[in-house]
C-alpha cells in the first residue's frame, strides 16, 4: 500500500512541476509580447498567442494578469529571448530557447549542462543551418468541419503540411508565413488550441538506445532550467 501511495505521490508531483514549468514558460511569453506590442490583444498578434497558449494549458486568469501588470511596469527591464546553439553527446545537434532577465546567468547555466553531459556550446549560427524554423499551429480536430476543403484552403496562406491525430490537427508554414497563416485562421473563426515557433531539423541522426539516454539526460537537464523555454535536437 505504501509504495502505490509513494507512486502516486511522485506521479502528481511530476504532473504540478510540468505544470509550473509551462506557466513560467507562457508568463515570460506573455510579458516579451506585452513589453513589445503593448497590452491590447486585439492589436497585438503576438500576445494573441501567448493567450491562447495560456488557455491551453488552463493558466489562471490572476496569473496571466500578474504577468501583464509587471510587463507593463517601468520599474522591471522584463525578458531577453537569446538562443543557444551546440552539440550534445555522439555529435547530436541542439538548440535551446530561453528568455532571461540575466544572460549571464543564463550562459553559464546552459554551457555547465552541456560540459556536465559531454556536449559543446557552440557559436551563433553553427547548428541553426541544420535546422528549417516552422510556425505550427495546433487546432482540435472539432474545429475544422471539412479537413480536405480547409487544408486546400490553407494552402494559399503557407501551409506547408498538414498532420493530425485522433484529438488534434496540426498546421505547419515557413516561419516567414507564420502572421499570414494566424490571420487567416483568424479571419476564418478557427479556434487555435495553441501556436509556437519550432525548428525541425533538416535530417536526422540514428543512434542506439544507450547513446539515446546519453542525449536525453542533456535535454533534460536543459529543460528543467528556470531559463529555458524549448530544447530542439536532430536525433531520430
């Protein structure tokens, strides 16, 4: 009885530190947005998306205003977006997002998690050609009512592809068409479950089980980082 409830107990503490990690996530989004665009959504696109991200994973609405309010506050220098490029163990390409009000901090941790795991922090640009950068789009497969009209449709607003699974419909563009393809789902009344900007890696590379856990233990420990915001690779 004992080690169900201990199993349990850890499954649950897993489930509010995911969930914590992916507010801290969308509250520096949203601020980044606010502190570029301003608070209105309606002539912000960007904090658009930081809302609807917000909605998707159920953040609380006195949260979403706490991280408003402080964007909006002249006494805080809000949050720097810089991204890290390098390679992780058995020449595995990687790059990580964070927004940070410290990049010397940031820095520092990013490189130690790359050295702890036998990786290499590398300079700007020396992974990011290995990399196309997407706009996706997430919807529930409720709101699209014709699949095969609406992805023709969508064809003439960028879409490059067209995936789903038994809940979901996911819409990719080029990163250059992104703002097209939000304004056109807009303008159409689709609702979006959630948006964000990926980098998808142009191949990728085969490793065994073993070398596999090598990378993930990195990966990991690069998204348990108060400071990062995504971990991209090119491992299969």
């Amino acid at each position: 009885m004992g080690r169900i409830f201990e199993k349990r107990k850890y499954k649950m503490f897993a489930r509010f530190a995911k969930m914590s990690k992916a507010f801290n996530r969308i509250r520096k989004e949203i601020e980044i947005a606010v502190k570029a665009g301003g608070p209105d959504v309606k002539g912000n696109p960007r904090l658009r998306i930081a809302m609807q991200n917000a909605k998707s994973v159920n953040m609380p609405k006195d949260r979403i205003d706490a991280a408003i309010k402080r964007a909006l506050n002249k006494d805080t220098s809000g949050y720097q977006e810089v991204v890290y490029e390098g390679y992780g163990p058995h020449g595995i390409a990687v790059i990580v997002e964070t927004a940070t009000d410290n990049t010397t901090r940031t820095v520092a941790n990013v490189r130690h998690h790359f050295r702890e795991y036998e990786g290499t922090l590398g300079n700007t640009g020396s992974i990011s050609f290995m990399f196309d950068r997407k706009g996706l789009f997430t919807l529930k497969q409720s709101a699209v009512k014709d699949i095969d009209e609406f992805e023709l449709e969508m064809i003439d607003h960028g879409l490059d592809d067209l995936t789903g699974d038994e809940e979901n419909i996911y819409l990719y563009c080029a990163f250059q068409d992104f703002g097209i393809m939000q304004k056109a789902l807009e303008e159409k009344g689709v609702e979006v479950s959630s948006t964000e900007i990926q980098y998808i890696p142009v191949n990728t590379k085969e490793l065994t089980p073993e070398q596999q856990k090598e990378v993930n233990d990195l990966i990991e420990a690069l998204e348990e980082d108060d400071d990062v915001q995504a971990v991209y690779h090119n491992m299969a």
